[in-house]
C-alpha cells in the first residue's frame, strides 16, 4: 500500500509537467490558478494527515514544488525560488504546513489540553498545550 505522501508526489509531478507547456497558451494569472487548484490544493489538503515527513519525500517535493515555480516564471533550473515565492505570493511547502498547524489550533484550542490542566505548578508553560509523551513501542501504537 502506498503511503498518502507518495501519492501526492505522483499528483504534484504531473501538475509540474502540465504547467510548463500551458505557459504558451494561457496567461500568467490563470497558470497561477492553474498552480492553486491543481498543486497547492492537493499538497494543503492533507497536510495534517501526512504531516512535515522530513527525509527523502519532503526533499521531493519541494524540489517539485520549485520546478513548477520555476517554469511558471520561465527561469532557469538553476535560479534561486527564494524571491519568486515572495513576489507571486505562494507559500512553501514547509510555510503551508506551520500555517495548517496554527489554523488546527486556534480552530480547536477548546479542546487541546494545557499543562495548567495536568499539573498546578506555576511554571512560565503552564499556558501551554500539553503534549503527551511516551516512552514504550505499545503506547506509541495507539
């Protein structure tokens, strides 16, 4: 069974490979459309689930996700996306994952549990939210 990462990496490679041909015919504000609805909307949606995977397949698609930058913009492989993901407004990968975090957060901070909750020391993270850690395999399966 396929891991819900690979299976976007797969979507994101066939979006990067539609874009770069489109570029003749469309304008550049529909091929940025085109990018919202085809690669950031599938990336986005399951953000949380896959969550920041770290290794080989996060590299992966960030080097997908500069490719498609790139021939969006008509530059070379070469050129830094730094300031092309500031002057078109779009969002990296890793800036896309801390803003699904946030947005989870604040809509459900009723209730995630603070460490105020577990403990009444008065200490500068009572404010917190609390994370439960473990240490054994058994817990880490549940």
């Amino acid at each position: 069974m396929e891991l819900p990462c690979t299976i976007v990496i797969k979507k994101l490679s066939k979006v990067s490979f539609m874009i770069k041909p489109s570029k003749e015919i469309l304008s550049f504000y529909m091929i940025r459309n085109v990018y919202f609805t085809k690669f950031q909307a599938p990336l986005q949606c399951g953000i949380l689930y896959w969550g920041w995977i770290g290794g080989d397949l996060n590299t992966r698609i960030c080097q997908i996700q500069k490719r498609v930058i790139r021939s969006m913009v008509g530059v070379s492989s070469r050129t830094s996306c730094r300031q092309l993901f500031k002057e078109l407004n779009i969002l990296t990968l890793a800036s896309l994952y801390i803003l699904e975090v946030a947005c989870f957060i604040i809509k459900y901070c009723l209730s995630l549990e603070q460490n105020s909750n577990v403990h009444k020391y008065n200490t500068w993270r009572k404010m917190d939210i609390h994370v439960k850690l473990h240490s054994t395999e058994v817990y880490k399966k549940v």
